[in-house]
C-alpha cells in the first residue's frame, strides 16, 4: 500500500534562510511524486513534480526537491525563503493501482517565516 | 475558462440530512476526485473516477457516494450526514486517466453537520 509521511508537521525559519521541508514514502510501484502548496484561504497550488525523469526537479518560486529512491525520500528545499513563503505544504504522491492511479496526499507541513 | 467549480461554498446540515456537492470541470478532464481536509491529517481521498461510468474508492469512502455520467460532472453524495463529516471538501481533475498529471482543484466547499 502506499503512504507518504511528513516528518514536519511545523517548520519555522527566518526570512533569507534555507527551507527544509521533509518526505517519505512508501509504494509498491514507481510513484509519481508532487509538491502543492496551499497558502491561507487559497486553492492548492501545484509546486512540482518527479515522473522518473531527472532525479532533481526544479519548480515554481524557487523550490526544489529531490527524489532518492534509496531513501524513499522527496524532501522540498528553498534556498532562501521569503515571507510570502508562509503556507501549508503537502506531499503527495500517485500510485499505479491495476489499471488506474491513486493519488494520496501527505499530513501536510505548515511553514512559518519569521522577518 | 472556469476550471473546475465547487457548489456551494459553504453549508450547513443537521445529522440525517441528505445533500449533494457539485463539481464540474471544463477542461475534458478524464481524471476526477473528492478530497476532505482536516486539521492534521492533510486531504484525504474519498473517491475518484479515471472516466465517465468508472469510480473507484479512496482512503475514506464510508458515507459517500459518487457517480460519473459525464466527463464534466463529479457529484459528492452524503447518504446520511454525521457530525464527523463536518470538513472542507475539495474536488481536483487532471488530464486523462492517470494520476501523474497537475491536479486542478476547485475552491472547496465548507460542510458543517450540526
């Protein structure tokens, strides 16, 4: 069955340092993995995503995230993190399942930046 | 172009009361889905359909049906509301029938149960 963990439910940093926001996950198959981000009374929207093609994926507002097979990790990282930042983060990650995928979404990391 | 469209926004129910979410796409999405969020626990899946006529359960099905007559619509039923179905409610769709693709969800619908 697959599963994907936050390790984070809370991540606090200053404005203008690194962002560290932590995932695993487990699955049977190759998964698809995303990033979406849900800022305060807005939609989710779609940072990036990992679909088996180069290991290290770049996004939007500069996000990054890296996937590791060994690890079964998927850790999102931002080298300098901004107050527009402050949001909820969710990993998710799409599973074959016979003929069809199941897209399961993670706990969700609420990020806070402190000026 | 709407994208995808949840109604209502908000509502309130009393327990044993019926109702249904609406959620239409206009996008010839194949791929549709609810998702309730809660505090703590992120969105989880209620059911999703990878095509007219095809629905499949999620993580939490219990006291939801679904159908899919369209391609367009996506319609949440609530047999029988309970208490602990007081929750935000999400509707997403994506390009064809895998799960692989961006998810495009609508601006969610927030259900009380008193």
């Amino acid at each position: 069955a697959q599963s994907v963990t936050q390790l984070d439910s809370h991540v606090s940093v200053s404005e203008g340092t690194p962002v560290l926001l932590r995932c695993n996950y487990s699955s049977s198959y190759s998964p698809s993995l995303f990033w979406y981000v849900q800022h305060p009374n807005k939609g989710l929207q779609l940072l990036l995503k990992y679909t088996s093609a180069a290991t290290l994926v770049k996004g939007i507002n500069g996000f990054e995230a890296e996937f590791k097979k060994s690890e079964t990790s998927f850790h999102l990282t931002k080298p300098s993190a901004h107050m527009s930042d402050a949001a909820e983060y969710f990993c998710v990650v799409s599973e074959r399942k016979t003929s069809y995928d199941k897209v399961i979404f993670g706990p969700g990391t609420s990020l806070s930046v402190i000026p | 172009n709407a994208g995808v469209t949840q109604t209502p926004k908000f509502q309130v129910l009393k327990t044993g009361q019926s109702m249904t979410l609406q959620c239409a796409q206009d996008m010839n999405h194949e791929y549709m889905s609810w998702y309730r969020q809660d505090p703590g626990m992120g969105l989880r899946l209620i059911h999703y359909s990878v095509g007219a006529g095809i629905t499949d359960q999620g993580e939490v099905p219990n006291g939801y049906n679904v159908s899919r007559s369209t391609t367009e619509d996506f319609p949440l039923r609530l047999l029988s509301a309970a208490p602990s179905q007081t929750s935000v409610y999400f509707c997403a769709s994506s390009y064809g029938g895998q799960g692989n693709e961006k998810l495009f969800f609508g601006s969610g619908t927030q259900l009380s149960v008193l």
